[in-house]
C-alpha cells in the first residue's frame, strides 16, 4: 500500500469495478471519455489514487515535440504556475449502484508493481470483477453499428459473454496494462473482462457512439440501468457532422462506401446469409 493514498474507505457490499486509461487503447477517448461520463452522471466521489512517482519517466531524452508526452503538465497565467499535475491514477466511487471507477493513465515503469497497487484497492473493498473499457482503431464505417469484442480471465464468464453475443478477441502482437492485470486476476481470484469496440480509423476525436456502445453491454453485464439518452442525442449529432465532412471529401466518401459494403458482407455471413437473416426476423424474400 505504500504507492497509494486512500482520503476514505467507501461502504461497498461485493462492488464491481470499471476502468479505464489513458493512452494505449484509448483512441476516441473511449476508455477516458466512459470513466468520466461514469463519475459525471454518477456523481462518483473520488477515494484514494495511486502515487505516479514510481511508473513514470519524466525526463525522456530527445526532442521537445517526442518527449512532451512523458513530461507532467503545467499552466501558468501572467507569468505565474498555479498548476503542476503529475499522471492521474484515481478510484472513486458510487454507492447507489454499488461501484468502484478508476481512470488511470498507463504506466511506463514497474507495471508489477503498478498492478499490485490497483489490486490492493480492490481485494481492500472486495471487488471480484473488473471490466476494462477501451477501442481499437479498424476498417469499420461511423455509419453501422460499433462492433465490440472481448476477453476474459475466466471461462464462466466467457460463458455469460457469449450468450449476450459479443465477439472474442482474437489478436497477437504488444500488449498493454490491462493483459497483465488480466493475467495476475486469475491468481487473485478476480473476474477481469476487457470490452474493446473497434472505431473508424479515420476519425480521431471523442466517438459518443462507441462510449454509448460499451455503456450499453456494461448495463446488461451488471445490471444497472444508466440513462444514455444524453449519449443517444450526442451520437447523433456527432453522425451528422461525420456526414458533412464526408460529403466534402469525396476520395473519402468512397473508400467509406467500400467499407460499408465490406461490413454488411460481413455481417450477413455471420448470419448465414442474406436469405437467412430474412428468414429469421420472419422478413419475406424480396
């Protein structure tokens, strides 16, 4: 515990967990951006956070525009610092729902150590699941549906994950904080599922509909009822600026058109067909 502050201990009865981080695995914002549409409409209270000191480098040899991003963030106003931020790595907490957010920022260093801190706030309040929220950049169009896939420390969950009908990952290459968290979950007992949705690589700000998309299953999957009419008004919104830009864009109109109907190809082959996706919402054969 010696890494980590706590201000007060939160009165959970057997709490899930979500969380989230910054960097890897964030494009869209989709891991920060559901952490803290979660502390917002939750009025979740901050508890205790993890001190940055130990996993991070700080002075990153090389130039300004490579190293600004390992650096701690400052603001000055005529001439004066009225701020100094270090990393953020915070647990806060609703009562009501009987859940435990984290928004963290991934470490650089001692990502065993840094995991055994994060653990040591959920075995203190009983956590026994955690679900990590978080996006992948891929061939998808912003006009279907988000696709979400999944993975998981524990088959019974795999289980349960399956009969809701979201895909499993299936991927090979660098790995992040949350693989080893997974990992070190099946030796502590914890439930770790990680719910990643594939957004439009040619689209870099927030995506309001991949945050609703993860909200959604994270409703089905602990049974909590969070309003996303807001989420529903801004994915729309968000759609329609998407369109205008398109529309001005026509080399990027088309290659959209392609994956659009590389999408449908797709998704009507997981369905056995088009005929057979027909059949079963008992459509007629056109």
């Amino acid at each position: 515990m010696e890494n980590i502050t706590i201000y007060h201990e939160p009165s959970l009865k057997d709490p899930s967990m979500i969380i989230g981080f910054s960097g890897w695995m964030d494009g869209g914002e989709v891991s920060t951006g559901t952490i803290q549409y979660l502390r917002f409409v939750l009025q979740a209270k901050k508890f205790a956070q993890i001190e940055p000191q130990k996993f991070y480098i700080f002075n990153f040899p090389g130039a300004m525009t490579e190293t600004a991003q390992f650096r701690p963030y400052t603001k000055i106003q005529e001439g004066l610092v009225v701020e100094f931020w270090y990393p953020q790595n915070e647990f806060f907490y609703d009562e009501k729902n009987n859940l435990v957010l984290f928004s963290g920022k991934e470490p650089h260093i001692n990502w065993d150590e840094y995991a055994n801190s994060f653990f040591s706030i959920g075995e203190k309040l009983g956590v026994k699941n955690i679900y990590f929220v978080g996006s992948v950049a891929g061939p998808i169009p912003h006009t279907r549906a988000v696709r979400l896939f999944c993975s998981t420390s524990n088959q019974r969950q795999k289980t349960r994950l399956q009969e809701l009908g979201i895909r499993f990952s299936n991927y090979e290459g660098p790995a992040s904080i949350t693989t080893l968290i997974t990992r070190l979950g099946e030796e502590k007992g914890v439930t770790i599922t990680s719910l990643v949705v594939e957004i439009p690589i040619y689209i870099q700000t927030r995506n309001p509909k991949a945050i609703k998309a993860v909200l959604e299953k994270l409703n089905q999957l602990l049974n909590i009822e969070i309003s996303l009419v807001d989420l529903s008004v801004k994915s729309t919104h968000f759609e329609k600026k998407i369109d205008e830009l398109v529309r001005q864009q026509p080399l990027l109109a088309a290659q959209i058109k392609k994956l659009e109907e590389n999408y449908d190809q797709e998704f009507f082959e997981e369905k056995g067909g088009f005929e057979e996706w027909l059949k079963q919402h008992g459509i007629d054969k056109l």
